[in-house]
C-alpha cells in the first residue's frame, strides 16, 4: 500500500513482525499496552499506518532497528511441541534454541514427529518457503509395524482418499530397511497437510512408528544432532531460494 505521498506503508504490528523484532500476534500485544509509538505519539491501534523508511519506531522508548536475518535449522526431538509456550507445560522447539531475537518455526512438525526444523525472523521468506506455487519437496524416514512389500509402496504413491476427503498421496517412496516386523521407508511429500503421512497409513491400517523429516528441498539434515540448531550458511541459503524459484517458475 502507498501512501498520498508515494512512501509504501504497512500496519505497525506487521512492521515490527517484518523487522524481526517479534511475532506478530507479540507486537499486537505490545501496541495495545502503550509500549510502542510512531514519531514519539503512542499508537495503541495495531494496524496503525507506517511509512516505511520515514516514520520513527519506539519500542518503550528505544528506537527500532532492522533485526539482521537469521535462519536456523533445528534437529526437532520427538514430543517435542512446535510453539512457543505451551499450557500443559510439554518442552517446545524454543527451549532448544539460543537466539537473543524472535524466530519463529517454518511450518510444524507435530508432537510426535522428528527432525528437520526451519526457523526464521524473516516472515517473508517463510511465507515464500511454504506458499503452494514454491513448496519444497520435504523428504521423510518413516517406521511402520509391517514389513512394506512393492505393493504399498505402490499404492501410497497413487494415493487415498481421507475420510475427512482429503486426498492423500505421496511425490515419491522407496524402501530403505526393514526386520521380520517393520519396515523404514523414505516418503517425499510436495504438499503440505496437515498430519499428512500418519492419516495416509492409517487409511491402510498401518501403524506409523517414527518419523523424521531428513530434507527440505535441497538442504539435509545431515549428521547435526538430536536437539540441536545451528545457522544456515551462505551455500544453503541460496540453495533454498534457487529451488523456491525453480518451483515458482514451474507452476507459472
């Protein structure tokens, strides 16, 4: 949006969201307490208009910067809840972090799923990273109760209906190892449902054991251990956006 003026502005939670300062739904709460003011006024209106690279941003009285970029990849552990607080008092992906400046997860991982997190204090990119015309191939190692013959894998590659009618399928399956009783399967999805690959074995009456995503697009996991986070680096940065870029042009 434009102003008379020709200087684009945005809502003032929104601002403070984008420049990395916190979430969203944070900043909200800190401009309806007062805390927060445009050219030395307090604004307690959330969606309160700021120029961008014109009007003044205080938060209790200090000036707000840009936060740099940051992006983070977290080994997410099992029963581990992809939120910032939770009622219950459950550990969250944020007790295994040591970033200073807000981020927030890319996506979710439910409870009892594993593995490969993003997280960012750059919305935009995340929103970019999980639109429908750029979403990027996530692959998955999954534990089932039975031993996977060539016909499963068939079938979840053709995919099935949900009873909720969700239409439930996977990119791509192969079998990676498996005993007398189970099977580990590598499962890659392109679309991102909720619960995705637990609904479509259960529609099989198949029992999911584990599941840990092991890639986003072309960034692994690797060997980064249970619960712990470290930054992106340059490479895998633009890795992520040229693979976004790719999918976007594609879907055009």
């Amino acid at each position: 949006m434009l102003s008379r003026k020709g200087s684009r502005q945005a809502g003032l939670a929104r601002t403070l969201s984008k420049r990395g300062y916190c979430s969203r739904s944070a900043a909200s709460e800190l401009i309806r307490a007062g805390r927060v003011s445009i050219n030395g006024e307090i604004r307690r209106n959330p969606e309160a208009p700021v120029r961008e690279g014109r009007d003044r941003i205080e938060v209790d009285g200090a000036a707000l910067e840009s936060s740099l970029k940051i992006y983070l990849v977290l080994n997410k552990p099992r029963g581990v809840v992809t939120t910032a607080s939770d009622e219950h008092r459950r550990k969250t992906v944020y007790d295994y972090i040591d970033e200073t400046q807000w981020v927030a997860p890319v996506g979710r991982l439910d409870k009892a799923s594993e593995g490969l997190l993003l997280l960012t204090n750059d919305p935009e990119w995340a929103a970019r990273i999980l639109a429908p015309e750029t979403h990027l191939n996530k692959t998955y190692h999954v534990h089932i109760g039975m031993v996977a013959a060539d016909d499963l894998i068939s079938a979840i590659m053709r995919g099935v209906s949900a009873k909720d009618g969700d239409f439930l399928r996977a990119k791509s399956a192969r079998h990676l190892r498996g005993g007398e009783k189970n099977s580990w399967l590598e499962i890659v999805l392109d679309e991102g449902r909720n619960r995705h690959i637990r609904r479509m074995f259960s529609e099989f009456g198949i029992e999911v054991l584990r599941i840990v995503r092991v890639a986003v697009g072309p960034l692994e996991l690797g060997d980064l251990p249970k619960g712990r986070s470290r930054h992106l680096t340059q490479v895998e940065k633009k890795a992520l956006d040229h693979a976004m870029r790719l999918r976007s042009l594609r879907s055009q």
